[in-house]
C-alpha cells in the first residue's frame, strides 16, 4: 500500500498554483521552474490517474521533452536524468524516482526565483 507522502501533496498544491497562473497568460508565461513543476504534475496526474503517461501525452503532449530541456537548463540531474528515459521506461520506475524528483526541483526553487528577472 502506498502511503501519501509529503511530495504528493506539494506537487497537487505547486501544479494547480501554476496552472492557476497558465490559465490567466498561457505556457508563455511561466517561469523554467513553473514549467517544470507543470510537467512533472501533468506526470504525476497521468501515473496516479491512469497509471501511465498517455493520459499526461493528452493534457500536455510536450511534458516528457520539455521536462527534460528544463531539468537540463536548471542542473537538476536526477530529474533529466528521469525524464531522459523513454515513456515506457519513465513508466515503470516513475514512483521509485518520484521523491528524488520532488526534492529536487523543490531545492531549486529558491535559485530559480533569484533568476526569474531574465525570464519574465
């Protein structure tokens, strides 16, 4: 049995705060790091939901390769790393990586706000 963790929680609050602000300026207005946090809870839902990431393709069909091109523009390893792998691959290890994940961009933020001005 799965337990809800603290990451799980985060994602659903960080991602409806992002697609809060999506609604109001479209993906264009989003910071790295909101695009991030958006792709990853576009993952989050499809897994959780549907228990694969066709349904996270139908919400956002750029997630998996603008995940990887923000993870990789923010040096935030193990999240290229995870959605470096193919769908099937991400798949199957999506809840063993989920928490690395989480910690991570969750770690970035900070750095991530401290450079927003060349972004807006």
């Amino acid at each position: 049995m799965n337990v809800h963790t603290e990451n799980q929680t985060w994602v659903v609050e960080a991602g409806d705060a992002v697609i809060s602000k999506l609604g109001g300026g479209g993906v264009e207005c989003l910071s790295p790091w909101e695009m991030l946090v958006y792709c990853l809870w576009v993952a989050d839902y499809g897994m959780r939901n549907a228990g694969d990431l066709d349904t996270a393709a139908d919400v956002y069909p750029q997630f998996h390769l603008n995940a990887k091109r923000m993870a990789k523009a923010m040096s935030l390893r193990l999240t290229h790393e995870a959605f470096s792998l193919s769908q099937g691959e991400l798949e199957r290890e999506y809840f063993d990586r989920f928490e690395s994940m989480c910690d991570e961009i969750r770690a970035a933020e900070s750095s991530q706000s401290q450079s927003r001005p060349g972004f807006d």
